[in-house]
C-alpha cells in the first residue's frame, strides 16, 4: 500500500483487538519514528503494551484495546505543534501501510500518566495503533470549493492536493483551513483554537502527498 492509498484508507478508529503487533512491524515503525525525530528534532516515542493511555471513563465508553500508541512529544519550541502533526501523520499513514489502524487524540488522553513517560517535554497528543476491530468510516466532509481557491485555471497537481488534504484527520473533523493557490505559489490558513498548528501540519503533509512536492512551493 503506497501513502497516497493510506491516506485514502484511513480513517480513525477508536476499538481494536487483542491481535499483537508483530515484531517486524514494530521495528519499521521504530524506524519510521526515529527518522522523523532525527530529522525534525522530535521526541515522539511508541508506546508498547501500555493500558495508561486512558482514563477509567474513556476506556468505557470510547476507547477499547487500546495498547500501543505514539506520544507527540519534543522540546517545546514555537513550531513544535506543526512538527509533531506533518511528523504524526507521516508515522499513522506509514503505519495504514503496515497494515494497522489509529487514532489520532488531541484531547482525551490521560495527560498525566503520558507527562510521566515524556520527561518534561511538551506532548501535544498521542496516536494508537493496532489492529482495528474495523477500518473506519470516511469522515464527513467540506467541498473543494468550501476550502480553496486558485488564481486562474487551477492544475491537475492543486485539485490533488485539495483533494488529498480534505481526507486529512483534524481536530473534531473541523476542516478549519483554507488553501489558496496562484502559479506555484501555495499558501495554508488554519484557525482551529488549540490544534491549529497540528490540523496546519497534518493538511500539509496530505497536500504535499496530493500534489507532489515538485509541483509547488509553500508561501
Ligand atoms: C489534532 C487532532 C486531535 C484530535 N483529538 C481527538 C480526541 O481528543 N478525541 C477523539 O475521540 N478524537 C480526536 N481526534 C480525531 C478526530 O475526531 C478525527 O480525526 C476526525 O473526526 C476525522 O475523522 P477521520 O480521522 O476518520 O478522518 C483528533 C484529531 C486530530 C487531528
């Protein structure tokens, strides 16, 4: 399964089964996630067989099986929210690849208990994975024509990128962005409260994949 398949194959999955992960995989993901931290000085680190993500009452009426997952970790610096959502995305999408479901949590995660496991540096969310008991439904979604605008007749690289950014997770599904495109020139406006930086992060990565990073540069 390639990135562009994931990202039309994934959507968030809150119950999983009792099915392991297997050892290979998990050392892909490992992989995947120490590339991304190098690269963008993160700190996101996978969590294995760990039932603390949760509270007692999420885990009641929201989240079941939940025991693997990603803390979105790293020093807190001004761009670190936006790195952790293009960097999170990349590690869910990979992981849709690998065969896995997830489950992005901005929110309802037990602060607490991740705190203890991040050191002291700022975490912005987790994302669990693992073998859903199903794959999701396709979130509701806005119009190209809601979301983005291009000056004079827009490529076939831009309506991709729209395309692939509105299959893109954000927070409550809120879509809060606007693109706008003229020549090569793309420009990304996010105004979704606390999760902003992460949604902006997140629709980029989905919009690169979309239209190929060669077709376009952001402004
Ligand atoms: C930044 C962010 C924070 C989120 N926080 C939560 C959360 O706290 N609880 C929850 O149940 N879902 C959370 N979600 C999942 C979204 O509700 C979900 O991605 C959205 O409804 C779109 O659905 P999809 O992931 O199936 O495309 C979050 C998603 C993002 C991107």
């Amino acid at each position: 399964m390639t990135i562009m398949e994931a990202i039309r194959n994934r959507h968030t999955v809150r119950r999983y089964t009792r099915h392991a992960i297997p050892e290979e995989i998990l050392e892909q993901l490992e992989k995947r996630i120490a590339d991304n931290n190098k690269k963008y000085g993160l700190h996101m680190k996978l969590m294995i067989n760990n039932e603390k993500a949760f509270g007692t009452f999420i885990k009641l009426i929201l989240a079941k099986g939940v025991k693997n997952y990603i803390i979105l970790s790293g020093e807190d610096k001004p761009d670190l929210d936006e790195k952790l959502g293009y960097c999170g995305i990349d590690i869910a999408l990979f992981a849709q690849t690998l065969g896995l479901n997830s489950w992005w949590v901005g929110g309802t995660f037990h602060r607490k208990n991740i705190a203890k496991y991040a050191q002291g540096e700022k975490v912005t969310g987790i994302i669990a994975i693992g073998y859903g008991i199903m794959q999701g439904v396709p979130h509701k979604s806005k119009k190209a024509e809601e979301i983005s605008s291009y000056n004079g007749t827009a490529p076939e690289w831009f309506a991709h990128g729209v395309n692939a950014a509105l299959l893109a997770p954000t927070a409550l599904n809120k879509q809060a962005f606007t693109i706008k495109g003229e020549e090569n020139k793309v420009s990304i406006f996010c105004n979704n409260g606390i999760f902003t930086e992460t949604d902006l992060g997140i629709v980029k990565y989905h919009f690169e994949a979309g239209a190929g990073k060669e077709h376009f540069e952001w402004v």
